[in-house]
C-alpha cells in the first residue's frame, strides 16, 4: 500500500489546568498550524488535565472542532480527562483513555472568596462607588445579596446547558442519558466506555494508530508545542516575572470564575 509522502500526526498536549496551564493564547495558534498545514494529516491531543475556565474550555472546544471537520482528530486521555478537558476532548472524531485513566466531572462550579470578616478584623474597608447595582457583585470586600447568588446560579445553569448540549451532541448520546452522568463525578475508562463518553482503550501508540489509520498514512509524528517565553524573564528578571505570576493567582483566587 502505497502512503503520501512528507504527512505527519501532529501531537498538542493538553496539560494542565485549562486558563492557567493551558491557555487559549498559546494553544489556540497551534490548533489552527495544525488545521492549515499540509504536512500535518491528522492530530492527536495527549489529554492530561482536572478542567478550569469555561470561557477558555470552550474557546479551545471550537478551535478543535475546526480542525477535525477538515482532519482526523484523536484526543488521548493518559491521566485525567475532567470537566473542561472532556468538553475539549469531544471534539475529537475519537477518544482513547488508559484504562485506569479518570473521565468525567461533567458539570459546573463558581467559587468566591469573600474576606469580609477578616478586612473587618484587621480595621480595613473600602468605599465603593459605582454607576450600576451589580458591578460590584462579585467583590471580596461584602458577601453577596440573595439576588446576586440567584444571578451567578442563572449564569452557572447557562454554562450547564451548554456542557450537557456539547457532550450529547458530539458523542451522539440522549441529552437524557448525559444528565444522567452529570453528577460532577469521574469514572475510569473503562466505566466511561460502557457509559457512551470515549471510544476505545489503549495508550498513546493506540491513538497514534488510529490517527495514521483514519488520514491512510504511516505513523510519523510531530509536537506541536508552545514557544517558551525566556525574553520577558530576562528583560524584567526573574523576581519580577515571579511576583507577575503570584498576583495573577490572587487574582484568580478573589474573583468569582465559573470552571468546568
């Protein structure tokens, strides 16, 4: 059998806590080198991550569904394939797990710090001025109104609706069925195999094999990886590119997100 010569399976890896680790602006440029490339003939995503940021889960979700309308698409689960990693990982053609590999969490959380009583303790307050009756809903500074929390519980339910109409969709299950499994639980792949959510059990040589089988090419690879960001640490220094990092995370961590 004759092969095309010079085509390739592309590799993305998928690590990490999806908005953080796994971020739109570094991924979402090697999704679409992987869509446009005549070199590359199919993909594989190496999928090893608990989920985080909706918005970005989903921003990577579509990415991923362009390239697998044009090419075969095989995502691979090796550890944890949760949440937002699974909401990604549908939009392969195919899904493959290790065995004893994690699968599942299908719904949604917000979460907010609130540091009312420990500001009031310390004898710090903040005077707030404002132009709408929401916009400070989601502050660290006072606990949220009875109407507030049935806002951020209309926006998680939003997201929700989402999440079960993307994985019933993609994986030609009941919405019935998929509100059976949204429980926020995970299941090993061989439990989430007979409930529907992937397609076969193996390691990444099987998702390889399959990727090369379903383009009709011999099995040759390529990462595609991020660029490694050294210029920024070198002209701030490293102090300064650290205390960057750390207040993004506070960040993260005062402010109201909803995650998957």
């Amino acid at each position: 059998m004759a092969f095309p010569r010079g085509k390739r399976i592309g590799i993305i890896e998928i690590q990490g806590t999806i908005g953080r680790g796994v971020r739109p602006e570094t991924h979402l440029p090697l999704l679409e080198r992987a869509r446009e490339s005549r070199r590359i003939a199919a993909l594989v995503l190496a999928v090893d991550s608990p989920g985080g940021s909706a918005a970005a889960s989903e921003e990577l979700y579509l990415a991923v569904a362009k390239v697998a309308a044009v090419k075969p698409v095989v995502a691979y689960i090796r550890n944890l394939g949760a949440s937002g990693a699974l909401y990604i990982s549908v939009a392969a053609r195919k899904i493959v797990a290790v065995r004893n590999a994690l699968i599942g969490s299908i719904g949604v959380v917000s979460a907010r710090l609130t540091a009312k009583e420990l500001l009031d303790k310390v004898g710090i307050s903040f005077s707030v001025r404002k132009t709408g009756e929401h916009k400070d809903m989601f502050s660290p500074w006072r606990e949220p109104t009875p109407e507030e929390e049935e806002k951020v519980q209309a926006l998680i339910d939003e997201v929700y609706e989402r999440f079960i109409q993307v994985v019933s969709e993609e994986r030609s299950m009941d919405r019935e069925a998929v509100e059976k499994l949204a429980t926020g639980e995970v299941y090993t792949a061989q439990r989430a195999l007979t409930l529907g959510l992937i397609d076969e059990l193996g390691d990444l040589d099987t998702a390889l094999d399959m990727a090369a089988e379903m383009a009709g090419i011999r099995r040759r690879v390529v990462y595609l990886r991020p660029k490694r960001r050294f210029v920024p640490m070198v002209r701030a220094g490293f102090g300064q590119e650290m205390l960057h990092a750390v207040l993004d995370e506070l960040d993260q961590g005062l402010a109201r997100r909803v995650w998957l």
